[in-house]
C-alpha cells in the first residue's frame, strides 16, 4: 500500500491542509480501477471506519499478490470541513466560508478535460481546491464510490439510472435495503463524476455507462459507526470488488431483493410548523396511506396544542431525523412508495 498526502495551502498565512491518499497498484491492466473516499460531509463517518477494515483485508491480498486492478481510497475527504466546529458542535457539511454544501458545486465537464481540473489550482480557494482534486483522482477510475450517511437511516444508495441495472451487484453485496434511481441532474460528487462520462464527446450525451459506475451509498445513520457494522461493510464491498474482478477471491452473487424506485417515488414527509416531534413509527417499519406517522406538539399544554402526519401513501420508512425539536418545513422522514409523489420536484437531488 503506498501512502501519499495532498498538500492544500488553506486561505490565510499559516495555515494548509493534508489529504492523505492510499493507493493499492493492480497486476492486471485489464481489470478495471476503483476510487473510493469516506467523510466528504465531515461528520459521516462510517465510510471512514468501513475503509479502515477494507484496508486491512486489501493488506493482506496484496502480500498474497491478490489485487487485480487499481485501488485508490480517500477515507477522510474533508479536513477542511472536520476542522470546522462552532460552539463544540462539528460543522462538516457546509462551508462555513461560502456557506455551499461541501458535495455540491464540483466541476461539471468533459471527461476530456480532466486534466484541466488541476490547473493553475492557484486560483481557486481552499475548498474548491479540494473539489478539483478529488475529482481529479475519480476520474482516473472506472468505478467510483462515494461513502455517505443518513441521520437515522436504512443502508440505501442513490445511483443514476444510467448505471442501473447493472449496479444491483453494490446493492446486494452491501445488503441495501434500498435503491434511489436519480437523475443525475446536479453538481454533487458522484454525478460530476457522472456528468464527464456521458459528455466524453462534447455536446454529446451518452443516456448508459456500461462498465462504468458512480454512486452515492448512505451506510446507515450518523451514530451507526461501531466495529460490527463497519467490518460487515468492508466485507459487502469486498464481495463487490471481487464481483468486479478487482481483488481475487472466489466470488459470491447475492442478489439485490430491495425496492430501486425514481427519486419522484420518495415522499419527504416535511414539518408544517415548529415544535417538539414524537414519531409513531420507525426507520424500517411499512406504513398504509393515512396511517400516523409523527405528532408536532406546537403549544405545549394548550388546547390544539399539536399537530398529527399521515403518511400520503404506502411505503417503506427509509430515514428519519434525530432532532426531536423541528422547525418549521424541516425534513422528518423519507418514504419510499411504489408510485410518484403528489408533491412537485425540481431535477436534481432530494436535499440541498
């Protein structure tokens, strides 16, 4: 395993930041390459622990020369936005300098002009710096892992359409629950990745990427960060790179069983005022069309004092959040249904 670190010079004197990079070098140049990286939102962290176990399993093939292809992981991609806390509490989503989602805005071109991302890096800011890198070393691979996390959360992915059905071999071999078919209409990580592939040929979009993957997986919740959990993740990716035929092993072909529904197919059950939540159900449970879900209690004490939701149709219970005092239009739940929401959606992802 060779280690590397990429040195970004932060935005005031004295200061830079270190990303390090762990590469694994490939005996076959017909099997494909692979990049992964952990903790693009700071405080998601069981990518992070997942990869620490991978590590250790990759050690090991590689002193039994069982690495097929090329392997480049980033389990800490933000150190910029880990490094940002307020009053205690870890700010790692966003920018607090420019107040953008860390895993949105990222460069959206042509897989031609890669090489173009780290280009006269002088001129761009700490954060944006990072983007192009990161994007810089995805692009060199054929498949592409980005490692996230929900709040409360099921294990699901979102995957563009472009690259389903054949990703059903991450799903079953991560065990998900769930598939959210996207778009690929935004400027996060995966679908910039996503972006110059299907525009190799400028002006030129291409609607499927055989052979080519980028996905976004949601491995879990925020405090599902344990040893169990992350050694049972390392050995579901695992079973996907020897699907792929990146490491050597005898492969296993678990089938994916969960529902793969369009991001329209998700009800985000939304707060209509302010107030205390108690939830009537859980991640995991399957709801009827008018069941309740959660009850807002608004006026403590006061005669209708509270408010009740009901679910607007079936569906599967895919997140929820842990706050327990809600503002007014703040997320609640995703559902996942069988058929469209009623309630419109602009292109793009679920959240901002």
């Amino acid at each position: 395993m060779d280690v590397s670190e990429i040195i970004i010079p932060g935005d005031t004197p004295g200061t830079e930041w270190r990303l390090p990079v762990l590469r694994f070098k490939g005996r076959d140049p017909r099997a494909p390459k692979i990049y992964i990286q952990a903790a693009l939102h700071a405080g998601e962290l069981p990518g992070t622990a997942l990869l620490h176990f991978l590590c250790e399993r990759l050690r090991r093939a590689e002193d039994q020369d069982g690495i097929l292809g090329g392997i480049t992981i980033v389990p800490q991609a933000n150190p910029i936005g880990a490094a940002q806390s307020h009053f205690g509490d870890l700010q790692g989503r966003f920018d607090l300098g420019s107040r953008t989602n860390f895993n949105r805005d990222f460069p959206l071109i042509s897989i031609a002009d890669r090489a173009t991302l780290i280009e006269e890096l002088d001129d761009y800011t700490a954060t944006d710096r990072l983007k192009r890198q990161l994007l810089h070393m995805a692009l060199g691979a054929e498949l592409v892992l980005d490692l996230h996390c929900d709040d409360e959360s099921l294990q699901y992915a979102y995957i563009d359409e472009a690259f389903w059905p054949e990703a059903a071999d991450l799903a079953a071999a991560l065990d998900m629950e769930a598939v959210l078919l996207s778009d690929g209409e935004s400027s996060a990580f995966e679908e910039a990745v996503g972006f110059a592939w299907k525009y190799e040929i400028p002006g030129e979009r291409r609607s499927m990427l055989p052979g080519k993957l980028s996905v976004t997986v949601e491995l879990r919740g925020k405090r599902d960060v344990d040893p169990a959990l992350a050694k049972r993740d390392a050995d579901g990716l695992w079973r996907f790179l020897t699907a792929r035929g990146i490491v050597s092993d005898e492969p296993v072909a678990p089938a994916f069983a969960g529902p793969a529904v369009p991001l329209d197919n998700v009800e985000i059950i939304r707060a209509p005022e302010g107030g205390a939540v108690l939830f009537h159900r859980a991640i995991g449970e399957r709801v009827v069309e008018g069941e309740r879900l959660a009850t807002i209690i608004t006026r403590p004490g006061q005669v209708d004092g509270s408010i009740d939701l009901q679910a607007p149709q079936d569906g599967l219970i895919l997140t929820r959040t842990s706050d327990r005092l809600v503002r007014r239009r703040g997320d609640l739940m995703k559902i996942v249904c069988a058929e469209p929401s009623k309630t419109s959606r602009e292109a793009g992802t679920l959240e901002s």
